[in-house]
C-alpha cells in the first residue's frame, strides 16, 4: 500500500468508492495492522487497562502543585522564615549544589539554568542563604542586570529573567554588575530557561534536581521515625510512583500523603498528579504554551510511542485546523523551523528513543517519541474531548483526514484516538466520527470506522457489540452494514456465537434478494474466515457445522469461509486450519467434514481441490503439514466415488512454474489408494 499524505480537507470526494479500493486491505491484514500498531496503554484481554486507569474510586483531595507560569513570584524581600523553611526541606543529595556554592562565592553572580518544575527557584535562595546573605531580595524579572544595585551582605535574585531575541542575556552585563557585588560582599542569582538568548560566553549553572527518592525519604524522615518512613517508602503505590518521571511539585505533596497512611489517596495520588498536569497544559496562556505546542501533546497522545517526524508533521496539521478555529479569516503561518526536539519533549514529559519498526516495506530504525508515564495519552484524549468542546470541529476534521491516510499506522492510531473518545462520550463520538465514517464514499473511511468500533469494544466502551449486531442485521444502510459484518470477525473471538448468529442471519437477508450486495456476501465469509483462523476456532468450528443443513445461505457461508480460511496461515509453513485438525478428535471430524463438503459441491468443488492441491505442496516442503494431510485424507472418503476423485486429485497435482509434481502428492496418494475401487 502506498504512502501517499492525504487529501486537503477541501477536496472533492469521488462519487462512490472504487472496487479495487474496496478491497484493498483483507479483513486478516485489518487484524494484523490492529495489533501490530495499537498504542501501548492499550491491552486486547478485554479490559482496557491503560484507558481505564482514570477510573479511581474514593474520595482523594487533589493537592495544587503551584503555578506554572513565569513570574509569579512578587519583587520585594524574602521573609526569613520563608528561608529557614525551604532550608530545613532542602535536599541536595545527588546534585552539584556543594560545587554552585564555591561558584557563587568566587564569582558573586550565577546565571542558574534547568528545566520548569526542577526547583530552580528553591535552589536559587538556597544558594543566597548557604553564602551567608543577611537578607535576600527578589527582584523584578523585567530588570536588566546591569540596572541591578547591589545591596551591602545582601543577596538578591531574579526568577526566570526576561529572555528574548531583542534582549539576550550578554556577558557585558554580567561583569558591570559583578565588580558591583564584589565592593558590597553582595551575590546575584538569575535563574532563567535554556534559552537561545543568552550569550555563549557566559558560564552557565545548568541546574539537575535531586533524585525523587531522596527528596521524599528526606521530607518522610522529617515527619515520621525512620522504621515509618522505609514502610511507606517500601508501599507498592509509592514504588510505581517513583519510577515515573516526576517533578518536584508533585513530589513534596506526597510526602503529606504518605503520612496519612490513607491506601485510597496513596494509590490515587499519581493518577492525579498526572491528571492536573494534563488539566494544567491546556489551560496555559498562549504566551506560556503555544497553541502549536498544545497540537503537539494531542499528536502525540494519538501517535504515543510512534515515530517523532510523523507525529510533529501531523501535529501541525491539526495546529493549521484549531488556529483556524480561533481566527478563520487570518490563520497563522506555520513555522517551518524553529522547533526544539528537546524542549517540546520534555514540555511534554515525553522521551526519544531509537528502535527498529516493521512496516509494510520492511523493518527500518526510526526515532520513536513517547510520554514517559503509559497513562498520559488516554488522559489527554479525554481532557481535550470532554474539557475543551471548542477544539472539536478542528479535531474531528483533522481525524477524518487521518482515517484516509495511505499510512496503516495513520488510520490505526486515528483508529485508536476515536476509541478512546468513544469511551469518554459515546453517543458524541458516534454521531460525529463513526456514523460518518462508516457511511463515508471513501473506503480507507470506513476501513478506519471497522477499526475504531473494534478498538472500542476492546477497550471496553459500552453497547459496542450491541452497535455492531444492530448495524449487521440493517437491510437498508448497505455500507453501515459491510462495516459491521467486518467488525463482527475482529470481536467475534470474545463471543463467537453472537457474531455467528449476526453473520448468519445477514447471510439468509442477502439470500432473499433479488441482487445479493456482493461486498457484504464476500464480507461475510471473510468474516468467519477470521473467526475459524481465532482462538475461538473450536467453538466457531462447532456452530459451523452445527447450522451447516439449516438454510442454503448458512451453507454457503460455513463452506465460502471456510474454504477462504484454509489457505491461511499463522506464522509457520502448516496452513492454519490444517494444523488444528490435528489437535482434537472433533476439529479432525469437522474439518474433514467441510472439506468432503466442499469437494463434493459442484459450485465449491474448484475452490476446494484448489485448496487441497496448495496443501500438498506445501506437504512437499514442511513434513508437519505432510503428517496432518496424510491423518485427515482418510476421513475425506466415504464412499467409492469420493475415494476416486481424491485419488484422481492426488495423481495431478500440477507443480508451480513448471516444477515437477510434488513428490509428496505419491506419498498421500499411497494411502488413498487402498480406499478407492480396483
């Protein structure tokens, strides 16, 4: 399948969708692209386990984690007992504070860089208080450093200095104002980002934050006795906790937590921190995160774990859309550079890592960007879906772009997002995504409607399997219910009798008419094709044959599905069905059965020496299939006439591309010919 970007949202859409399009993905290469790209807080057991992480039981007080934005800390004096109360909690253990204390008094003045929520702020009175500062003075981030009047044996610093590229930080500014600092025995502290502003020749105080762990056994050990503290450092809750990417902010309130030795709020802090900071990202000012970032974190959670250059370059598309949401007349230009990898990953709390992929060209190595903590993704979806109901017309427009994307990764991924939304607000994710999508024109659309309504069945949204079964059995909407028939062999497994009773009676429906819809009766077997090749295929195989007399069209259907599932195979040379009829008396008698069926079907029969011809030669090549073959070959006879049309089938097996006849196929004719008249 080609890779080709997808239309533009203005684009005509073609009249009806094109058969050879139709058919483009098999209903086994939909399971497989299902599998193999779902994002990874998804499982397919039946429960979702990452989506349904959100749900948290008991009453747990959300504690506030303090601003995110710039400058929220007024000029003025910083009281003592503000100092002496940050130093009594301060841990430096695992970081280079010894060594910016030995700096700050060589050099009276600092330029403290780090990431936001890494305590630099903290670090920076710490600083000022470790060097013996009689007072310290916080001063307005506006101020240039040059401006700055030092104040004798005091210190004074400035939070998160304003940066830009008409006002960089330069060295000449520093030294006018250390000579200053030096005269009064005074020190300056300006903490600021890792900005692109600030002159290359300035030495830089990079600021790392001391482990999680040591942060909060220091703060436990100073409300608790230390055998308290190792307990509830030990607690499963908090172990999880400490092995996600945390900041600061969210550390010290767990230690209050922890004391309480309440399990419901112990277990449900995490959860809740993460969800605030999801909250938090999406009710920043623009100023503070753009909304180019914001369609980043949305990307992201769709494409959680994917390839990085994917993600951002249909991140901006879904930018393009919710600018013009906010503006239609003067949307913004996209910024072609500018981005920082590094910055908007960790904005993100995400990482970077380089792994070999499987595509449909072959395995490749590809930067795969990721949230940190598996829970983010889903959280995010529904925050945005439910919180912020002014991005959906952008959302859903650039999801219906992504559902007829030339990527499977694409469509699966736009798949999953709508699942997960179906999950927050089914009757909204219905109306205005997969209702539409399923009686879309274009075939790739209603590809993705098929994987959306499987993913929200596995993830556990309710009345799916309700959804599908109604949505099978509609005479009227044609394409709806080839979406249906389609799902029914990707849910099948988890209730293969429902999904068979679904299918069957949509079978005897299109046997009635005059012009049976030739999509939905190749859907069908294609369908039990998926169900016969499942885990479930005992019980599939037992309905089959239990209905086999029961009506023409379920006939039809348990021989056409059977006989597209028997070439198939699972990994290994044995074709599928075959192999299983080997692992019990009664697959044994119900495959035979079909087989002699089919053979013995005069519309069926070419299909079914066809099959039974590939079996043997692949008897040639793997003796596993030969050993199946030669067990099931004797119960394909039950009279004369059946033992000579498989003796007649053995002795002219044709090879391919001008080989030779197996020599497996007078190995197998060995033993049917006993069976067949002299």
């Amino acid at each position: 399948m080609s890779a080709e970007a997808a239309p533009p949202a203005a684009a005509p859409v073609p009249d009806a969708p094109d058969e050879a399009e139709q058919q483009t993905q098999q209903a086994w290469d939909a399971r497989r692209d299902l599998n193999a790209h779902a994002p990874r807080a998804m499982s397919f057991d039946g429960v979702n386990h990452g989506v349904a992480a959100h749900n948290i039981s008991g009453g747990v007080h959300l504690y506030s984690f303090g601003s995110s934005g710039s400058g929220s800390t007024p000029s003025g004096k910083v009281p003592q007992e503000t100092l002496d109360r940050l130093a009594n909690g301060f841990v430096t253990d695992g970081t280079d504070f010894d060594a910016l204390v030995r700096r700050l008094l060589d050099e009276h003045v600092l330029v403290l860089t780090g990431h936001p929520h890494t305590g630099r702020r903290t670090t920076a009175l710490m600083l000022l208080h470790a060097v013996g500062s009689a007072s310290v003075q916080s001063v307005d981030r506006s101020t240039r450093p040059e401006d700055i009047i030092p104040v004798e044996g005091c210190g004074q610093v400035v939070f998160d200095l304003e940066i830009t590229r008409q006002q960089p930080l330069r060295e000449s500014q520093l030294l006018a104002v250390r000579d200053r600092l030096r005269r009064k025995n005074a020190y300056l502290v300006i903490t600021t980002g890792d900005s692109p502003y600030v002159e290359d020749t300035i030495r830089r105080a990079p600021w790392m934050p001391p482990p999680a762990r040591a942060v909060l056994t220091a703060l436990l050990n100073q409300r608790v006795d230390a055998h308290t503290a190792d307990r509830l450092i030990a607690l499963p809750a908090v172990t999880r906790f400490l092995a996600q990417d945390n900041q600061l902010r969210e550390v010290v309130p767990y230690a209050d937590v922890l004391v309480q030795e309440d399990v419901t709020m112990i277990d449900g802090y995490a959860q809740l921190a993460l969800e605030r900071q999801v909250q938090e990202w999406f009710e920043e000012a623009e100023d503070t995160l753009s909304l180019r970032e914001k369609a980043f974190l949305i990307a992201l959670a769709a494409f959680d774990n994917g390839p990085y250059a994917l993600t951002a370059e249909l991140s901006d598309r879904l930018f393009d859309r919710l600018d013009r949401t906010g503006d239609p007349e003067h949307g913004k230009r996209i910024p072609v550079f500018g981005t920082h990898i590094g910055k908007r990953l960790q904005i993100a709390r995400a990482g970077l890592e380089s792994a070999e992929e499987q595509t449909e060209w072959g395995k490749v190595q590809q930067e795969n960007a990721f949230f940190k903590d598996v829970r983010t993704a889903p959280l995010l979806l529904k925050q945005v879906w439910t919180g912020h109901p002014a991005a959906r017309p952008a959302l859903i427009e650039w999801l219906g772009q992504l559902s007829k994307d030339g990527r499977p990764f694409v469509r699966t991924r736009a798949a999953a997002t709508v699942a997960v939304l179906a999950l927050t607000d089914l009757p909204s994710t219905m109306a205005l995504i997969i209702e539409r999508w399923a009686a879309a024109r274009e075939a790739r659309q209603q590809l993705t409607a098929v994987s959306a309504l499987t993913f929200a069945y596995r993830y556990g949204a309710p009345n799916i399997a309700t959804i599908i079964d109604g949505w099978s059995s509609d005479g009227e909407a044609a394409k709806r219910c080839w979406v249906a028939v389609r799902a029914q062999g990707l849910i099948g497994p988890d209730r293969p009798i429902d999904a068979l009773a679904a299918l069957r009676a949509q079978a005897r429906t299109q046997h009635k008419l005059a012009k049976p819809d030739e999509h939905i009766v190749r859907e069908l077997s294609h369908s039990v094709a998926l169900l016969l090749l499942s885990e479930a295929a005992e019980t599939v195989l037992g309905e089959l044959l239990r209905t086999l007399d029961d009506h023409p069209a379920t006939r039809a259907l348990a021989l056409d599905g059977f006989l597209v599932a028997c070439p198939r195979t699972d990994g290994s040379l044995c074709p599928t069905v075959l192999a299983r009829s080997t692992r019990s008396g009664s697959a044994s008698h119900g495959i035979a059965l079909l087989l002699r069926t089919a053979l013995g079907d005069r519309e069926r029969n070419p299909v079914a020496e066809e099959v039974l011809q590939g079996w043997v030669r692949t008897a040639d090549k793997d003796p596993r299939t030969e050993g199946a073959l030669a067990a099931l070959l004797p119960a394909l006879v039950t009279d004369p006439r059946e033992a000579a049309r498989l003796d007649h089938l053995l002795d002219t097996v044709p090879g391919l591309d001008g080989r030779p006849k197996p020599a497996a196929a007078g190995r197998l004719r060995a033993l049917v010919r006993p069976l067949a008249p002299a």
